[in-house]
C-alpha cells in the first residue's frame, strides 16, 4: 500500500493535467449516466426472484391478477348515501370522456348493475341450470313451478313498494337464482363485507363507497402507474370541482386511492423526496462538522469537492452497472456521504501535522500518502470489501446495495486520492493550518496509563455480557417496513380492510394439467384431501362452474324430474297479475332461462373464458396452448398468526402435493412467502457477515504482513459489532430485512479504526499509547461523528426499515469507537512489552 501511495503521489505531481482531464472526462460520462438512472420502488425489485418459493408468489400476483384493482374510496362522515352516488356518477361520467380512459384503463367496477348485466346474459342464463350447486337442485326444480314462480314475483312486488330491496337485483334476477349461487355471489362481493344501496358498493354504515378501476399494466410499470395515477387524480379533481357546484353548501366529502397501483405511485414521490433530504441532510452536517473541527472555513473545499465528485461519479457508473435505483439503494448517497468522509478526514488531519513538521508541501504530501495514505487505501479497501459481501446475496435489492455502496467507496476514495494531493500542490494560499481539534482525547492518556488492567477488566465483562445478548437476537420478517410508514395509500387500505372486514388470507393453490379432464380429475383428488384437513372452505372456478361431470349429474337429475312447461307464458302472467310491467331485459331472462332447462351438454372451461362471462372468471382460469391452469383459495380454519399449526398444515399441502407428482402444480401464499424470506434473511446475514469478514481480513493481511497485527486490527472491530448486535437486542429489536445490512457495513466501516491506531502505533517512535489516542485518535472521533451524521439522516425517512438501519448502524459506529479508544489501548498496554518486535520490525 505504501508504495502505492508513493507511486501516486509522484505520478500526480508529474502528470497533473493529465489527472485533470481523465476527472472531466470520467465526470462528463457519469453526469450522462445520472441523467439517465431511473427509479424503481416496486417490492418485486427487493426479493429474491430466483427463490423457488417467492417467484411461485409474484407468478400467482401477475397472472392471476391478485390485489391489482386501483381503489377509488369516497367517505363522508355523514353516511349522505346521495351525495357520495352523486360524486361517483360525475366521476365516472368525468373518467369516460377523457380519451385516455380507452389506453389506461380495461374498464370500472362500481355498481352493481355492471356485474348483472355481465353475469345475467343469455349466455350465463342460457346454461345456469349446469351451475346450480347439487344441494341446491331441487329448491331450483321448485322456483320452476307455477305456485313457487307466483308467489316470488308478488314477493318482489312489495319489496319494491316498500323500498326494502334492491330493484337493481329485482330487475336483472326477478327469480332470485343468485342466492342458489352462493360462489358466484361471493365473487361478486370480493373480499369485503358490503351493501349496496341503489347497486353501489358500500359499506355497511354508509360512509364509504367503493369504485374498482381495472388497470391495463403492472404496477411495476413505473411509467405507465405514473400516466394512470396521474389521470385519475387529475380526473378527481375535475369531478370534485363539478361535485361542489351541484352542491349549495359545502360538503365534506373526500375521494382517494388505494390499490398496489396508488401504494406503488405515492412510494416513488417519498423515495425520491427521501433520497434527497437524507444526502442534503447528511452533507450539510458533515460539512458544518468539518469546518468546526478544523476551525476553519476554507476547509470546507477538501471536503466538498472530493465528496461531491465521488457522488456524482457513483450514481453515474450505476446507471451502467445496475441501470436503476430501488427502495434499498436510493438511501445509499447518505451513507457514502458519512462513510466516505473519513478518507478526507484522515488524510487532511494527517497532512495538518506533517506541515508543522516538514519544509514544504511536497515532503508533507509524501509522509502523508505514504503512511496515513496508505492506511486509509487498505481501510477503504475493506469497508468496500465488506459491503461488497452483500452483493452476492440471493436479495435482488441487497445485492444492488451492495453494488452501488461498494462502487460509491472505491469513487470517494479515488476523488479523495486524486482531488486533495492537487488541491494541496497547486492552491497553498488557500491553506492555513489549524489543525484538528483534539476533542478533549488528551485527558483519557493517563486515565489508560494508570488503570489500563481495570479499564480491560470492565470492558471484557461488559463484552461477554452484550455477547450472550446478542445470541438471543431473532430474525424477523415485517413486509411493512418495505413501505412507508406515511404512504396515504397504505393507511387508507389499512383502514378499508378494517372497517369493511376483510376475510382472513388464503392460501393459493396452482392447479395445473395438459387437458380440462386431467385438471378436473385434479381438483377432485385435491378437494377430497382437503376435506380431511383443518379447512373453513375452498374457491376456485369450479365453485361457479362445476367440472363437467358434476354438470352431467345436474343434466341427470333435472332429466328425472319434468319441470312444466310453459314458463315463459306463466313467468309473463304472473308479472301482469302483480301489475309489473316485463321489458326485453325481463323477456331475454325468462327465455335464456328455460333454454338452460333443455341443454343436454356440458360447459366446458373453453367456452366460459370465450364468453361473456370471461372477464369475471379470467383471473381463476388460464387456457395456453392446451394447457390448463386454475387457482385454488384455500381458506384454512388455523389463524394464521399461529406459525406452529400453519406450518403443520402448509407441510401437510405440500407432502400431498409431493406425493401426486403433478406437474406445474405449487402451493403458495403470503403467509408462505415471508417465511421463506425469513429464512432467507438468516441464511444471507450469515453468509454476508462471513463474507465481508474474509475480504477484510484478505485485505488487512495484505496491508499488515504479519498475522499477529491483523488480529490486533480485529480487536475494537470485533468488540464493537458484539456490543452493537447485544444492545440491539437489549432495545427490543430483531434482524430484519434492512437493519442486518449494519452488520457487513460495520465490518468495513470499523476496521478502519484498528488499523489507524495500529499503524501509528507501531510508526510511533516512542511507543506511547497516549500518543497514539491523541493524534489518530482525533481523526477517529471526527470520522465517527460525520458517520453517525450520515447514518442518522436516516432518521428523517418515511420507510421504518430505514430507521432501523439507522439505529442499527449508528450503535455500531458509536461501539467500534468506544473501542477503539478505550478497550483497545487498554489493551495494547497490556501488550506493550510484547510489542516491541513488531515496531522493529516496521522499521
């Protein structure tokens, strides 16, 4: 490293116009490079969608349409049932007109009448007789006979009159056929328990109504969520503003958005507003840092340049490497900004002394980059090392933090190495030396001096204390703190699923097979195994639309039991003797109807998704290319807070699943998928901290030459990530997907601390461990400040993870500072006299 240093250094003196046109040059190809990097807060960004496991969860998301709706939510507190029908017809009157409804948008769902009209066409009404559940068949042969058909329709008659029932569902089912439908009625009201005055979708008080809007595009699609987004909001607020002129008084109405869509498009802005508050804020602090500590204004320029230079030299590289940015590495300019300061620090502290020292600039610049220089290359090597470890994990988004991290160290070191031995050869009016403040350090040398034994005593309990602390840490899985805690989308669908009563998580079974017959006989194997097993109740297509052969019993059946005939003259009779007048709409039903009464072939899956009918059932059933795939909910009796007896059954699933060795057919769920992440958030903490432990130690070795020193350099790094993990666990927290990232980072940042102190140690002519803690030691508590500024800027965040990462990280700076210089000096005092050899051999 030393001659490294040397090298450069001449190498700068020589050819400094050649360095300064490879600095433009590299800075003009990664200004275009950011001018190109792009945004991404998709969660399926962060997984790992090589894991088997997650990638059967995202497949399930994307192509069985799970939670894509865009959500309009209208609440008064009133429960004014008008007001709200009022403002969702303008809205939706509003959304039509624009031509961009026809690109953005597959089409709205907010009434009722839109799913009758789709569910009760000829085609549905033509074949129901197939459909009707086996328990259900005789009530369905009875509501054919004359009495039975009278006595309905008289009964819709009062209904009407005394306002009681929906006309709506009067009007599209006078036979009241869907209550036989129970599956069918239950995908109508989706998730949610719901009214619906005049046909909207309500909740039972009235305050909330309901509007899904069916996206034509992922989520993951940033530039199309931005088009719709945009869209809608400008939609509602041309419809807000037509609302109120209806109005003659205020109202206080509110209309927002929910859905993956709105928690995807709200993300972006706080990321993006995020990214820049936390490097603004890391930046200012450490720069107002610098200067108080040296005393100086004009110091402020070997920090800013260099700083900024690296910045910017980073994101434009990423652009390269990694082509966008996620929710992980937008946070990563704040870090580099706290962790990359140290190299100026150290550097310049270093170059403060030696011109107290030395004749001129020159010879300073050569003691400086020769010693502290080359401490601080190998201590940057590790830090870049050690973030580098999370780069081979199996998490898309750790491994891209990893990425960028590591490049943003290598780029701050090389602007540090570059831009401050030119700003110190060729400004020297601008340099007035000060030096660093010594931080109070001088008083802690005879404290060590004198009770060395009792300080290492104190410090070795506390350690193997916080060390069984830490062996209690659990690793955790909270896919909420992948979201911003103030998301307006996210609080509004929290509140939702509350208020209207969510049902409880199902499990997602894929069903697959070559042909309908194969998938039927599937779904009867599976159905007869589930009804053994702790299971509330199972949907699928085939809960609307029986399998073929259960459509051939129903044919049987009705075949056996003559209904009479002559409905449709009796159907349109009885609506006259009530004095209900019967339109086309109420002619097509009775006469699809009785059509369904004759049909003697079953419905296959084909021609339901070739129908009418296709848009209700094409997120339960996908037909390609002969081949048949169906999603099985599976809504199991266990809660599914308690892991111990889902996790019995989910093994259950499976070992059936094993065992019938169907092809293309998975068990998966969200339930399923974070404890797989869980398990995979163990595997890769480990494997990251192994890692970045072995490069850091390759590079140590390398730089020290002597087993014995690298260990030395290991002592306060070790100590200190020991405290960091025990404290952690002694404030209630957990590993997460976020805060395990301080312990690799840790790792490099750390390090930097024993190695400082060991080379000037061993560099010191006289030994003196007083020495040692004074002169590198003010550089460490500076270095220490400026990065507890980066990290702590995560504070200001709206993502909990961030916050975590924060703490996490900043314990552990505080920690490997303590011991740095405390513990650690104890230490060597302890050693001193075995210490000698090293110093010769040095010299």
């Amino acid at each position: 490293m030393r001659r490294i240093a040397k090298f450069w250094v001449e190498f700068l003196t020589t050819h400094r116009f050649l360095v300064f046109a490879g600095i433009i040059a590299l800075t003009v190809v990664c200004s275009y490079g950011i001018s190109r990097l792009t945004y991404s807060n998709s969660i399926a960004d962060l997984l790992p969608v090589h894991n088997r496991q997650v990638s059967n969860y995202l497949h399930v998301v994307k192509e069985f349409g799970v939670s894509e709706d865009i959500v309009l939510v209208v609440q008064q507190p009133e429960g004014n049932v008008q007001n709200e029908e009022m403002f969702l017809d303008i809205f939706m009157e509003t959304l039509k007109k624009d031509k961009r409804y026809i690109t953005l948008l597959h089409g709205v769902d907010y009434n009722l009448s839109g799913k009758l009209k789709l569910i009760f066409n000829p085609f549905f009404l033509s074949h129901v007789s197939l459909l009707i559940p086996e328990k259900e068949l005789p009530a369905f042969v009875n509501r054919m006979e004359p009495e039975a058909m009278k006595s309905i329709i008289l009964k819709n008659r009062e209904l009407l009159e005394t306002g009681t029932g929906s006309s709506l569902l009067v009007e599209q089912d006078p036979l009241r056929l869907l209550g036989m439908l129970s599956s069918l009625s239950s995908q109508m009201k989706g998730k949610y328990a719901l009214d619906f005055p005049d046909g909207y979708y309500a909740s039972r008080d009235h305050t909330l109504f309901l509007a899904f809007l069916k996206p034509t595009d992922s989520a993951d699609n940033m530039t199309y969520t931005e088009s719709v987004m945009r869209y809608l909001i400008e939609t509602r607020e041309s419809a807000m503003k037509a609302y109120q002129e209806e109005l003659d008084e205020p109202c206080p109405l509110t209309a927002k958005f929910t859905g993956v869509h709105a928690i995807t498009y709200f993300d972006r802005e706080v990321m993006q507003n995020d990214m820049t508050s936390t490097f603004l804020l890391s930046f200012l602090l450490v720069i107002l840092t610098f200067v108080v500590a040296y005393r100086n204004p004009f110091s402020v320029v070997y920090a800013v340049v260099p700083l900024l230079l690296g910045e910017l030299w980073t994101f434009g590289l990423a652009y390269f490497v990694v082509g966008k940015l996620n929710i992980l590495t937008s946070v990563s300019a704040a870090i580099i900004v706290g962790v990359g300061i140290d190299f100026a620090i150290h550097i310049y502290s270093r170059f403060l002394d030696e011109m107290v020292l030395q004749a001129d600039v020159r010879t300073a610049l050569n003691k400086t980059m020769s010693e502290t220089g080359a401490s601080t290359i190998a201590g940057a090597l590790t830090t870049a090392a050690a973030f580098s470890a999370m780069s081979v994990s199996s998490f898309r988004g750790l491994r891209e933090f990893g990425i960028i991290s590591s490049l943003g160290i290598l780029c701050t070191l090389l602007a540090v190495c570059t831009v401050l031995p030119l700003i110190f050869l060729m400004r020297r009016k601008l340099y007035k030396p000060k030096g660093l403040t010594s931080f109070g350090l001088h008083l802690f040398h005879s404290v060590i001096d004198r009770h060395h034994k009792l300080m290492f005593i104190v410090f070795t309990m506390i350690t193997v204390a916080l060390f069984f602390s830490a062996t209690q840490l659990k690793f955790t899985t909270d896919m909420r703190h992948l979201r911003s805690k103030t998301n307006p989308a996210i609080r509004l669908q929290t509140q939702i699923t509350e208020k209207l009563k969510a049902s409880f998580r199902a499990l997602s079974l894929i069903l697959s097979a070559d042909s309908e017959k194969e998938l039927s006989s599937r779904y009867e194997r599976l159905q007869s195994y589930l009804s053994t097993q702790n299971i509330a109740k199972v949907e699928s297509i085939y809960s609307i639309v029986p399998p073929m052969d259960r459509q051939l019993q129903n044919i049987g059946y009705l075949s056996s039991r003559p209904i009479p005939g002559g409905i449709q003259e009796r159907f349109k009779k009885n609506f006259d003797e009530a004095g209900m007048v019967c339109d086309e709409s109420c002619f097509d039903y009775i006469d699809a109807l009785a059509r369904s009464l004759k049909i003697k072939t079953p419905l296959s899956l084909h021609e339901v998704l070739q129908s009418p009918m296709a848009p209700l059932f094409s997120r339960l059933v996908h037909e390609r290319e002969g081949h048949e795939e169906m999603i099985v909910s599976i809504y199991p009796k266990v809660e599914t807070w308690n892991k111990e007896k889902m996790g019995i059954l989910v093994q259950r699933l499976n070992d059936f699943l094993e065992h019938q060795k169907w092809d293309g057919t998975y068990l998966t769920g969200i339930e399923i998928m974070v404890n797989e992440i869980k398990i995979l958030i163990r595997e890769n903490f480990y494997i990251a901290t192994f890692l970045s432990l072995l490069f850091v130690f390759a590079i140590v070795a390398v730089h020290q030459r002597s087993l014995l020193k690298t260990m030395l350099s290991f002592f306060p790094l070790v100590s200190g990530i020991i405290w960091m993990l025990g404290v952690l666990k002694l404030s209630g927290q957990n590993i997460t997907l976020y805060n395990f990232m301080a312990t690799p980072m840790i790792i490099g940042i750390g390090i930097d601390h024993g190695i400082h102190l060991l080379d000037r140690f061993i560099a010191g002519k006289t030994g003196d461990i007083a020495e040692t803690i004074v002169h590198t030691g003010k550089a460490i508590t500076l270095t220490s400040i400026t990065t507890v500024f980066g990290f702590g800027s995560l504070f200001i965040g709206h993502f909990e993870g961030f916050v975590s990462l924060g703490f996490t990280s900043i314990l552990g700076v505080l920690f490997c500072w303590v011991c740095s210089l405390f513990y650690f000096p104890s230490f060597l005092k302890l050693l001193q006299g075995r210490l000698g050899s090293l110093r010769t051999d040095e010299e």
